[in-house]
C-alpha cells in the first residue's frame, strides 16, 4: 500500500498528518478549540481514586482547575 515506511509528516505547532491540507485543517480546527474551549467536550478523566470517569464538560472544567499535584487523575481525549 504505502512503498515509504513514515508516511506522516510532522508540521508546524506538532501537527502529525499525511498531507499539508489535513495539516492546515487540523492546526485551524485546533486553535478554534482552544480559543472557545470546547476542548473540554473532547476531554474525559479518569480518576482512580474514587474509580469514576468523569464525561460531563462542566465536571471536566472544575477538573482541571482542581490542583494539578492529585495523584491517579489522568485527562483522556475521547477519540
């Protein structure tokens, strides 16, 4: 299928992708993200010290601003 071995190249800001199109859509869709945080609606927790993994973008907010030092508090991307 592919003959080259790394098909993905690495652009700018850390975006992996396969052509220079995906890459601007990409860097576009994230910065979009990251100016209205709707990131959160992308984000779970993972919190092992009460076992729960948390889904709602509001409870994931207060997450987040809780001190970071927690242990066994992880952030997962949904996808």
């Amino acid at each position: 299928m592919w003959k080259e071995k790394n098909f993905h190249f690495k652009y700018v800001k850390n975006i992996l992708a396969t052509d220079v199109t995906s890459a601007l859509f990409l860097d576009a869709f994230m910065k979009k993200n990251l100016l209205s945080k709707k990131y959160l609606e992308n984000l779970e927790v993972a919190d092992l010290n009460s076992y729960k993994l948390i889904t709602k973008w509001q409870k994931v907010r207060k997450s987040l601003q809780v001190d970071g030092r927690t242990p066994f508090v992880f952030f997962i991307g949904k996808n």
